[in-house]
C-alpha cells in the first residue's frame, strides 16, 4: 500500500499541528481531543476517551471473513519541556515544551493508517488503535493497562514504532528480543557533620565522602557485571553547599542506572545500596538511598517481531530492513505492553536529523507515508493474517 497525495497531505497537516501546540505527560487535553476529532471524522466503529486518564482508543473492525486477531497498535501523545530552537513555521507555539521525540509524527502516521483502514475494511479480524499519554516518564502505558486497556478492547498482541535519527528515511529496524534498556534512578543523600572550612577536622566532610562513593560506584559497571551484558551507571546531579568558607553537613547525589535484564537490574540496585552505605560508614558518614526502579526492558516477542518485520520488508524491501538491531540503552514504557502481551517495537528512519529529546529535532514528514504503510500492510497483509501462532 503506497498512501495516495491527499493523505500524505493530510497526515502532514496534523504532524504539524501537533506540533505546534505540545502538552505534556498525562495534560494531554488539546491534543486528545484532536485525535478523538479526527477519528470520529473516519468512521471508527467505537472510539473511547479518558483511558488511563487521557488516553484515546479507536477500534477498527475489518469488512472481511473469516476474523482473526485483534491486535493494538500504539502512538503516544505526549511531548517535552524543552524550548524549541528549530525556527521552523509550525514550531512550537508554548514556551519550553516541544515535540523533541517525535511523537507528533507517531500519531500522524497511525491516524493516517486509522482513515485509510475504515475507508476499505479490506482485512480480517480488529485493529485498536491506542493514543497514549505520559510516555515521557509518567508511566502511561502502565496506567492505561491499569484502566482495563486490553482486557476491555480484547486486544490480544500490541505493536508500536519510534522513529530513529540517524537512520535513514525509507528504513525500518528491529530484532526478536531486547530492544531498549530498563531506566532506573537512585537518590543518595550523604549525611556528615558541617563546619567551618578553616577547620576541617572538625568536621565530617560529605564532599569528600560524596567523591569516593562516586569514583566507587562506577566499579560496579566496570567489575561486577558481565562485561558482554551492557550497563550504564551514570551520576548526573551533585548537589551540596552554598558557601566559600563552610563545609556542608549534606550532599544530595542523583542519577540513572539502565539495564538489559532483570538480573542486573536487580545486582544494580543491591551493589549501589551496598556502596553508598559502607562507603560512608568508612569516612564516618551515613548515606540514605532512594532507589526507584522505572521502565522495564522493551522485549519484543519473537513470533510478532518476525510479523512485523516481514510487514517491514514488504514496504522498504529486504536491504532496508535490519532485523537484529543491537539494543540501545534508552528506555520506553512500550515495555509494560509487551510484559502484558505478545508484541514487537520498530525503529523507522528520521533521516539525519538532530537527536531525539535535541532542541533542534524534528520528525522528518518523509517518514510519514513510509510508517503509514508500515501499519496498513501489518494488518492487511498475508503474514498477519495466516501466520499460524
């Protein structure tokens, strides 16, 4: 299925729409209204509002026999506080929020395969479209599940795209296991006794103790994981003091750990208690630790992962699609959907543009007809219908 000119046009429009006026997490209002608008415009046979606070559900029911699956397909909604630097026409139109990770152009495209489905029905079986709120670290998958999401619309296998800078326009990536990394973050407040810098063995210096807990903590990656398993621990917040001439009693440290299996994860977070702990112990301080576990790793199922790619192929073509992408180590709560049910994730290529979550990115408009193409032709095509699982 190749989208003719008037949906390109029409996809294009909304993308920049989006654009323009960005909401973040779960205050998704404009935006959820919009797609509501828009699905209702294409004769949806139900649509469904306020899933998981904001979310939007559509469902498709093809005009063909006999039926198969029903699956759900989702884009999410959400965008970033981030101030635009872009210039472009359309740029955002509300100050330090943008559309910095493209989830402009995952509605559009799934909005574009919705019209195109309900105007032929020419497929078997039920698609659901899902338009999800709070990707960008609010759990919103989560708490779209929490709501009944699948057991409601009876969805029995989930799929999902995010476009990739750096790869080019026309390409698709994916592989049959792990795809993105679980994010977790941890806070550590190293408690010493403060005083006056001119006198310093008065005190417990949590500078000092903050510095060898760090220079140990990243021991962990370096000796206490299998190397071929990848970790990043990463310290990103140092926070102590206001003063030239005063030892603080406190210093507040934050940051991430991200992980490709449960079993790490879990080493992780024991490790980072452990040296926090006797780390300050040694210098005489205490430390208290929040850690605070995230997004799950994103793990394609590989029965769907093997769907979705031959859909894949079927519109760019064998050499455009890689099918064992190594995994990267951002996070996606996608995840929680695919704990809960069969699925796969995709990369579709942005061309080479800024970086995600970059105050110059944009989604690449290019891209829309090839993601369009990507969702008609997994429901309308072959694979899907007759794969035996």
């Amino acid at each position: 299925m190749t989208p003719d000119k008037d949906l390109i046009a029409a996809a294009t429009a909304w993308r920049r729409d989006f654009h323009r006026y960005p909401e973040l997490l779960f205050d998704v209002d404009r935006t959820a209204a919009r797609v509501a608008d828009l699905l209702r415009s294409f004769g949806c046979d139900q649509i469904a509002t306020c899933i998981g606070r904001s979310g939007v559900v559509a469902v498709i029911r093809g005009g063909t026999a006999p039926a198969s699956r029903t699956i759900g397909i989702r884009a999410d909604m959400d965008a970033l506080p981030i101030l635009e630097t872009t210039g472009l026409p359309y740029a955002s139109a509300t100050k330090e929020r943008m559309h910095a990770c493209g989830h402009d152009g995952h509605m559009a495209i799934l909005l574009g395969a919705v019209k195109h489905l309900a105007s032929t029905r020419a497929f078997s079986g039920t698609v659901v479209a899902i338009f999800q709120p709070a990707e960008e670290g609010g759990c919103g998958a989560k708490v779209m599940l929490e709501d009944g999401l699948f057991e409601r619309f009876g969805i029995e296998e989930v799929y999902a795209l995010h476009n990739m800078p750096g790869m080019d326009v026309g390409t698709f990536a994916l592989s049959s296991g792990v795809m993105l990394a679980a994010s977790d973050r941890f806070d550590i407040k190293i408690l010493g006794k403060g005083g006056h810098a001119a006198r310093p063995h008065e005190t417990i210096d949590p500078i000092s103790v903050a510095n060898h807990v760090i220079s140990a903590l990243q021991t962990i990656v370096s000796r206490s994981v299998d190397p071929i398993d990848p970790v990043v621990l990463s310290v990103t917040s140092i926070h102590a003091g206001d003063a030239y001439n005063v030892i603080p009693s406190a210093v507040v440290l934050k940051g991430t750990a991200r992980t490709l299996s449960e079993t790490n994860r879990d080493k992780i977070e024991n490790r980072v208690q452990a040296i926090a702990t006797s780390v300050a112990k040694v210098f005489g301080a205490e430390a208290e630790i929040e850690y605070r576990r995230g997004y799950p790793p994103t793990v394609n199922h590989p029965v769907q992962a093997r769907i979705l790619g031959d859909a894949a192929v079927r519109v760019a073509g064998d050499a455009g699609v890689e099918r064992d992408n190594a995994p990267i180590m951002a996070a996606e709560d996608f995840s929680y959907m695919l704990n809960a049910r069969p699925g796969a994730f995709i990369f579709i290529g942005n061309g080479m543009t800024a970086s995600l979550h970059h105050p110059e990115y944009d989604f690449n408009d290019n891209a829309l007809p090839i993601g369009i193409a990507l969702w008609v032709d997994l429901v309308t095509g072959g694979t899907f219908n007759n794969v035996d699982v």
